[in-house]
C-alpha cells in the first residue's frame, strides 16, 4: 500500500506545480503497473485463497508490469476517453514516473524486465531498499495534501 501511495503521489505533486490538468491521467498512469501487474497476485494471498499458480501464470504477470505491456494498457484505456491523445501521453508520463521509482529500489537482484521483449534482463539500480516506501509514504502524502491545498486555495483568490 505505501508503495501506491509514493507513486500516486509522484504524479499528484508534479501535476499540482504545473500540470494541474493532467492530474486525472497522471495519476491512473503512476499506479497502474501495479494495479494490472502486482495487485492480481497480492489479492490471491490477501484472500487466502490455497491457489498455487503455474510459474508461467506468474511470469506473465510479470510481464504486465513492463513499459511495453502498459503502453498497449494505456491504448486500450484511453479509448474511454474523448481527448484520447493528450489522455494517453499524461497516463504514458505516469507509468515513466512508476518505473523510475520502481527501478531506484533494490529487489536483492529481482529487478524489472524493462526492455522486455527484446530483453529478459532484470534492471534495477539498488539506491533505495524495497521497504523505504513505507517510512516515505506519510511524507509524501502529507506533502501532496499541503500542495494541493495551496493550489486550490490560490486558484480560488
């Protein structure tokens, strides 16, 4: 959940200072890797549900968490949108905020097949640990508020 939290607010605190337009796109943008990629598997253990999946099922959510998966995830998706253009560059924008957080973290060498399909290569530069979105997270959400809240407010004057 903190690791949701730190990417929603990646998009929410840019989009506040100069893209408060964008904020609906952006912010889709920032959690659905995980949301499409991460969250299928977590609602298995979450449930308790004793469902072992196939390594294969499992590498294929993998997979949907790769830039070239969420590029054709943010098509399909902009579709319900009637500016689908500008929807799709902000969501794209988003999903590259996602990745950039995610390829900072260490996953003790279980990193990101971010050139995924011309490369299985797992990318990950290690500076952070998995974990520290947890003590970040209040930070963060706290700092998106007070944001927000100026922007609003001097929007209002």
């Amino acid at each position: 959940m903190a690791d949701l939290v730190t990417h929603v607010c990646s998009g929410l605190l840019p989009a506040a200072l100069v893209w408060p337009r964008a904020v609906v796109p952006l912010a889709i943008g920032t959690v659905l890797p995980d949301l499409s990629g991460r969250v299928p598997q977590m609602a298995l253990v979450a449930l308790e549900l004793d469902v072992v999946l196939p390594g294969r099922v499992l590498w294929m959510l993998d997979v949907a968490h790769t830039p070239v998966a969420q590029a054709l995830l943010v098509g399909l998706l902009a579709q319900a949108f009637r500016d689908r253009g500008r929807v799709a560059g902000w969501m794209l924008v988003g999903v590259a905020l996602h990745f950039a957080l995610d390829v900072l973290q260490d996953h003790h060498g279980n990193g990101y097949y971010l050139l995924f399909p011309a490369s299985v290569e797992r990318w990950e530069l290690g500076w952070i640990g998995s974990e520290a979105t947890v003590a970040w997270a209040p930070w963060a959400l706290v700092v998106t508020v007070l944001v927000w809240g100026a922007r609003l407010a001097w929007s209002r004057r």
